[in-house]
C-alpha cells in the first residue's frame, strides 16, 4: 500500500499535534517516524490509523483519500506500546479475535492463528494467558494479532519500549525480518533513534508539530538538513560551536573561542561572509592529537569498547571517543585534531543548514 499525507494538520483550541505534514510512503517500505515526547509523531500515526481525525488535509491510500474511513475498514494492522492484550483470554483468543469479529470460519481462523503463531515462534503457547507469558512474548502476541488480518499496512506505536535492552535488539531484527519477508508497508513510531536508523528505510524526524527531515538514516546522519536533526540524530550527539568563516591567505578559516580550524573550500564558501554561524562536529570526527585545539578534560565514562571523554574548549564542551586504556583523567590538558572534511554549517537564525 502506498500512503500520501497531504498538508496533514491536527490541532485541539490552540495546541497542535501536527502541523502540515507532507509525506509519501512508497508500497513495501519501512518508515519511522522519529522525534522527542510530544513532536507529534504518534498524533500522526493516529490519524493515519483513523483514530484521530485530521483538523486539515488528506490522507490518501493507494491514491484514495481515507479520512472519512473508519479504523476497521482501513485494513491496518496496529501494534501497541502496552501491547493491549486481553488478560481473560488465551494467546489463541487474543491472536484470532480480529479474524472472529470479521466471521471468518473456525477452520480457517485455526489455519491463519497457527501459520502466524509459528512464524512468531509462539505456536506452542497458545493456550496459555498473557499473564504467563514473558514481555517479549506478549510482543509477539500483539504482533501476530496484527498480522493475522494480513493487514495492507502495519503501524507500530513505540513497540519494544517496555522490553530490556537485550530483549529490544533481538526484536528489532524480528520484526525488520518480518517486514522485508511479508513486504507490507509499515509506519514504526519511536524516539529511539537507534531503532530507526536501524529499522527503516527512511526517517521522518519531527519536532513541534513539524516535519523537520525526511530522508535514508545515512542521509539523516551525514547530511543533516537542520540544526536540530544533526544533533537529535547520533549517539554522542554532534558538537556546536559558534564559529566565524573567514578567508584569510586563500583559505577559509572556521575561528571561534579557543579555535581556529582550516576548513574544504566546498564548505567554507557556504559559510563565509555570514558573519557567526554554528559549526557542528561529530564526536568521531575529533581526536586526540600532539597539536591542535587546547582543552581540559572534564569527564571521562569508560564504555567498553571506547571511553567518551568531555573536553571543555573556551566556553564549549566536546564529546570524542577514545580508546580505553590511555590513563586519561578529569583535569588534564589535552590537544584535539578536528576531520574538517566533515563539519556541518548551520545558519543561527534559520537553524537550516548552509551545505544541504
């Protein structure tokens, strides 16, 4: 199924849950839809689900608009954060109820049940209840449920909040699995931004109501089009500083408070002349060096595989990745080399950036 939203608004007296959202999802994709609490991306799934209806605009399945359709006749499948299961009845029960509220025959309800309960992993639990299930096998339960219907679209509402780490990283290839195997379009709202970058296809980044990007995760991560998708997206969050561009012996020199970086032609000319813009960083794009910018270490959190150390420059913080094991400690002055091959420009005012 393909789905449109057209100038897709919500609003209750003078909140608004959405504000003009305009957005294609093509048949068989995978897209999240990505933001902190309240930027409006469950609103969203809501109205495409039909639960909600749209203040303005359309929503349109495969070229017909829907919103005067009711949830049941929109051929949806939903799973739920809370998983809304029904406690008094078996996992058979709870699977099967969309397929008896439609009539479907008993023969056939017990063929479709058992065909998703396998492909979930959860056959051989069907006469149990919810209450002696584990949470990632309610997951699966609410997932079978959904998919039983062979629904055209599948919306997921922050699916695996309630799983242990481990239990989410394991559901999150399932599910993606599942997805590509059964080639059903998909909409999967999170704030997690490892699960979509990982999970979809293309991301939806929200903020206040407004879709801010909408884009492959690389394009999201490496091109990031505002300020507020580069720092959102990547974990340690991009570095800013406030920054002039000038040009100075042929060169473009990015100068803040205790830096001064040569940065590519490409991405100085965008900035120069713009007098103070903001200057983004990744924490991988920095490292320890024996010259370069002066700072003083003011965090060290040990990871594992890499140690995240804070460096306080002037009046800015700044994140990198170290290998574990250098005997780094708060209070040491160090020197820090900047990949300026990949720094980001953002306009202060706009928050938009220069380069993309």
């Amino acid at each position: 199924m393909k789905v449109e939203l057209v100038n897709l608004t919500k609003r209750w007296g003078d909140v608004v849950g959405a504000d003009g959202i305009n957005l294609t999802i093509e048949h068989g994709e995978f897209v999240a839809f990505l933001g902190p609490s309240g930027c409006g991306k469950t609103t969203t799934l809501l109205m495409v689900a039909g639960i909600y209806k749209p203040t303005a605009g359309e929503i349109l399945f495969d070229g017909k608009v829907v919103n005067a359709v009711p949830p049941k006749d929109r051929n949806i499948g939903m799973v739920f954060q809370s998983y809304a299961l029904y406690p008094h009845m078996t996992v058979f029960q709870n699977i099967s109820y969309p397929l008896k509220l439609k009539k479907v025959p008993k023969e056939e309800m017990q063929k479709r049940v058992q065909r998703v309960a396998d492909m979930m992993g959860i056959g051989h639990l069907l006469d149990r209840k919810p209450a002696q299930l584990s949470g990632g096998q309610q997951q699966r339960v609410a997932l079978g449920r959904a998919l039983v219907k062979e629904p055209q679209l599948l919306l997921f509402d922050e699916p695996l909040s309630n799983l242990d780490a481990r239990l989410r990283l394991s559901m999150r290839s399932e599910i993606k699995r599942l997805q590509i195997d059964l080639g059903i379009t998909s909409i999967y709202v999170t704030h997690d931004q490892v699960e979509a970058m990982t999970m979809a296809d293309r991301v939806a980044v929200m903020k206040d109501g407004k879709l801010q990007a909408f884009s492959p995760p690389d394009e999201l991560y490496e091109r990031p089009k505002t300020l507020f998708v580069a720092g959102f997206v990547g974990n340690p969050p991009m570095n800013f500083f406030d920054v002039e561009v000038v040009i100075e012996n042929g060169e473009y020199h990015a100068r803040g408070v205790g830096i001064d970086l040569v940065v590519p032609a490409e991405r100085g000319e965008k900035a120069v002349g713009r007098g103070k813009v903001i200057m983004g960083v990744r924490p991988e794009h920095v490292s320890l060096a024996d010259e370069g910018a002066s700072g003083v270490i003011n965090i060290v959190e040990p990871l594992g595989r890499d140690d995240l150390i804070d460096v306080r420059i002037g009046e800015t913080d700044v994140q990198l990745l170290v290998e574990p094991g250098l005997g780094l400690r708060i209070g040491d002055h160090v020197k820090l080399h900047f990949d300026t091959e990949n720094v980001q420009f953002f306009d202060p005012d706009t928050e938009k950036s220069l380069l993309w």
